[in-house]
C-alpha cells in the first residue's frame, strides 16, 4: 500500500527522512551550484535587496528557472523591519511578474506588510504560500484572491498562540503545507504536533499535503525520486 510522502514545502536544509520531499530554499545562485536531487524555490529575499539591481535579478531568475526541478519563486515578499521599503516593493512587484509569466507559485516572506502585498497580489493567479504563518484566518482570506493561497505553518505551530492554533484548526486541509525552515528537526515531528491540533491521524494529513503539492507543482518540473 502507498504511504503519501512527508511535503515540506520550504527548508533551508537537506531532508532528513527518506520519505521526505523537500522543497529548498535556494535564494539566487547560480544553476551550477544548486543542489539537483531536490526541488527547490529561488528568489530575493527581502532583507537581501539592497545587494542587487531590478536587471540583475531578472537575469539570475531567467537563468536558474531553467532548472527543471524549480518549482516556485521565493521566498520574496515584503518585511515593514527592514529598511529600503520602496526596493523592496520594486524587488518584490518584479518577481511576482516573473513567476506570473512563468506560470510558477509564489513563496511568501511578510511582516507588518499586508496592505503592500494584497495591491501587488491582487491579480497574481498562480498558487501563493505564505510561508511561517502565524496570522489570523481572516488574514489569510483576504489574500485569498483566486482560490489559491496555500499557508504554510512551521516552528511557531510548536509553541503556539490561541490564534495561531485557531488557524491550524479552521483553515481547509487542501489550503496548507507544512515547513521545517531553518529549523532541526524531522518534519514528522510537526505533521504529527499539527495532527493533534487538528485533532486528525498524521496518515490523512500526510495524504491530503501531498495531494496539495501534486495541485501546485508546475508541469515544467521533473519527477523526481524519493531518497
């Protein structure tokens, strides 16, 4: 019997299950240095813009898009923190257009920015994963544009806030993704921390995430094999 892969949907580290599909973080680098057994997502980091011109970046996006195992945009986004907010939105609108015209998701770093986002993502029609959520569920609805705003919880889902457990508790099962990010441990240690929010068996949220990921995953991609 088929037993549905662990999905994490945004890590900056190899997997560590052999049941695990891992999408990385790969930021801008070059092809040549991305590591080609896993999926992964480039873009600029908001924090990061500083570093780099609109054309700059649009011709790192054209090169590393050819990689058939890239499978979205990101993490980009907006982050109210950090200086330079009119390059960030420059840096942001650019790469939202560019996965638009590759017919790519999006992988969303945000804080303290929800207004920016929505007037950029008003007309966005591919997939969106707003990754680390801890927001509201309404939050989430208003950026819910086209019927695909995907949330992705991580390492806060742990230690969450009456919010964020209400969130894990009432958001559809085919409208999130689970993420280790920067954090060590197995991603089965939160499917199965969220699974008991959701008050269902780990196998179900299992089979439902990769049937999400199977909706989001670009037809440019390359099957790839489980480790």
């Amino acid at each position: 019997m088929f037993k549905s892969p662990f999905i994490n949907i945004h890590s900056h580290r190899k997997p560590s299950l052999a049941s695990e599909i891992c999408v990385r973080n790969a930021y801008l680098h070059k092809p040549s240095k991305i590591l080609t057994r896993y999926y992964f997502s480039a873009g600029l980091h908001p924090w990061h813009v500083a570093k780099q011109d609109l054309k700059t970046i649009a011709h790192q996006l054209e090169d590393i898009t050819m990689h058939p195992f890239c499978m979205a945009i990101g993490e980009i986004g907006l982050d109210h923190y950090y200086p330079n907010m009119p390059a960030q939105i420059d840096a942001f609108t650019l790469q939202v257009a560019f996965a638009q015209a590759k017919k790519l998701p999006i992988i969303i770093h945000e804080v303290k920015s929800m207004q920016g986002l929505q007037k950029i993502l008003k007309n966005f029609s591919e997939p969106i994963i707003l990754h680390g959520y801890t927001g509201h569920i309404e939050t989430w609805e208003q950026l819910n544009f086209n019927n695909k705003t995907y949330v992705s919880f991580g390492k806060q889902a742990l230690h969450g806030s009456k919010k964020l457990i209400d969130t894990i508790q009432q958001i559809p099962s085919n409208r999130f993704f689970i993420e280790t990010d920067q954090l060590n441990i197995p991603i089965s240690h939160l499917y199965q921390h969220i699974s008991d929010i959701r008050a269902e068996p780990m196998a179900d949220l299992q089979t439902q995430l990769f049937q999400n990921f199977n909706e989001i995953l670009p037809a440019t991609c390359s099957p790839i094999a489980l480790e």
